[in-house]
C-alpha cells in the first residue's frame, strides 16, 4: 500500500506559486515510490491537467502541469465548488496510509514527508498532525494588522505540543495537515450525511474556514489525539491583496460566521465570552483605535450571518 498521499486542491491557483509547491515536491528526500500525489482541480476556470487529452470536451483553456517527474501524479476535476468538496474527492482518489494535505501557495520544507512519515511511526496516537508555518509576503504588511496576520495560516511553533482535548495550541492546520486514513475515512462518511460540516471552509468567493479543524478533531471522535510539531516545516507564499485590510477583514468576518456554523455541526454551543473579554471589547469599541473598531464590527456581522446561515441549514435538514 502506498504510505502516503499528498493532496492539493486547487481552485484558480496563481501559477507561479502552484509552480513553487510542486517544485518543492518534487524535491522531497522520501523517496517518491513511497507516496502518490493528487491535484484536486476544483472547478478552475483554466482547467488543469497533465496532458491535453484528459481536458472535457469543448475546453478552450488549461493549464497543463509539469508533473512527469513522478509515476503516481494525476489530476482528478472536482466540479462541485468548495474547498471542504475538493478534500472529499481527494480523500476518495487516495490510497496512502496517511494523508498530507498541501494547499495551493505552500511550499514545503525538502524533508517534509520524510518527516510525517517519522511522526507517523512515533506517534501512532495521534490520528492528525502539522507544524510550522512561516510567511513569505509578496509585499510587507502593514505595522497595524500584525496582531490578525495569525488568521492568513501563519504558525510558530517552538516545541512539540500533543493532546486529546482539541486545545488551539495541539490541533493542526491545513496547510501541509497530515491524516491517517481512518480519520479521513470517518470525516469523509460524515460530512457527506451531514449539511453543516459539508458547508464549512472557502466556497467561490467566501473565506469561511474550520474545514480542517473539522477534519483534524475527527481524530479525538476516533479516541487519537492531534499534535503540532517544530519538524515539519511549510512556507506559505502570501501574495499582496492578503494582507490588505479588506481582505482581513473579511476573512475576520466570514471565519466568524463559519464558526457558527462549526460549533453547530460538532453539536456544541459556541464559545461564550468571559465578562472580561466582553469588557475589552467594549473598551476597544468605545476607546480602541480604528482598526480595532473596524475588526469588532467584522466579527459582530459575522456572529450575525453565522447564526442566520445555522437556521437556514436546520431548515434544509429538517426537510
């Protein structure tokens, strides 16, 4: 059986940066009869493929990807958009014993899955794990939003951290997540049977999130735990318009909503806030600076949308 596969959806990905991520895998030390990989195009508008023969009929663009290099890459074409679709249908083309999920912009450290492959025999506990995930801007952010840069999937990780409790500090992210094929599988079964998971994470135009958390606490349902390492080691690629303040903003208020909408299909309430919290962010609204009124508004309208967005989806499911 193969011992790993390395999924990456896509969805009208920036080429050069796609170029980087396969690059960096096609550098890796572990040696590539040991792992497949699998590029989820999930509904480009230049389709993706390795040859001109696997296009759909009538496609008067593509994208043709250099992916000779290893015997075990294809492209599979998941029409259904959304990001949380396209790992269902690489989780369904998969055949490794674990799975690592690499998004789009990463970059990978050259000892990468060498490395899974290590955590994955020293710990068989943990049924999810990642690690650190260090930006490369395309321009220099700006001072002032350095306390929301954390939201664009950026982690620094100091020392190996491991828990079953779902804690924020031991659950891994998406970006370069590795799985066991049990968890996937289990996650796999239950998003489809279920509209709230199936609506979490990024979809056309919205930057909903909580897809992977989704996915990595499916471990803890399995009685594993998860786990973030200092080993592992991915660059993310951040191109400019992320770290302009709309963007953020943005993705403040559509993470919140999603939020909503997480807690509600692991059947939990959301977190309330403490009578402290509930004071700073008084005072911030009321003496804070613009940014940070700006930022609280954001996640006011996205606590709103995500309660309106959870009744609409108990309707749809009680039909």
């Amino acid at each position: 059986m193969t011992e790993i596969s390395v999924i990456i959806c896509t969805h009208n990905p920036r080429e050069d940066y796609l170029r980087r991520t396969l690059d960096a895998l096609r550098g890796q030390t572990l040696p590539k009869k040991e792992w497949e990989l699998i590029v989820v195009d999930n509904g480009s508008r230049n389709e993706l493929a390795v040859s001109s023969s696997q296009l759909a009929e009538g496609t008067e663009q593509m994208h043709l990807l250099d992916l000779g290099w290893h015997a075990s890459a294809r492209v599979v074409r998941e029409e259904e958009l959304g990001l949380t679709q396209a790992r269902l249908r690489g989780i369904a083309e998969s055949k490794g014993e674990f799975l690592v999920f690499v998004d789009d912009d990463n970059v990978l450290r050259a000892d990468y899955l060498e490395q899974a492959v290590s955590l994955a025999k020293q710990w068989p506990q943990l049924g999810a794990w990642s690690g650190r995930v260090v930006p490369e801007y395309e321009v220099a952010p700006a001072k002032e939003l350095q306390p929301y840069l954390w939201r664009l999937c950026i982690r620094e990780v100091t020392g190996n951290v491991w828990g079953n409790e779902g804690s924020f500090e031991s659950t891994p992210w998406g970006a370069g997540m590795c799985v066991r094929r049990a968890v996937a599988e289990k996650y796999a079964q239950e998003t489809r049977r279920d509209i709230f998971k199936a609506s979490l994470d990024r979809r056309g135009e919205s930057l909903g999130s909580t897809g992977d958390v989704d996915l990595a606490l499916t471990s803890l349902d399995l009685g594993l735990g998860t786990g973030v390492f200092a080993s592992l080691e991915v660059l993310h690629l951040i191109p400019e318009r992320r770290v302009q303040e709309p963007y953020l903003l943005k993705l403040i208020e559509d993470s919140e909503a999603g939020s909503m909408l997480f807690a509600r299909g692991r059947k939990k309430q959301p977190a309330a806030r403490s009578g402290i919290d509930r004071l700073v962010m008084f005072y911030k609204q009321l003496r804070g600076t613009r940014l940070q009124r700006t930022v609280g508004r954001a996640f006011a309208r996205g606590q709103s949308r995500g309660q309106l967005l959870a009744k609409e989806l108990e309707s749809k499911a009680d039909k």
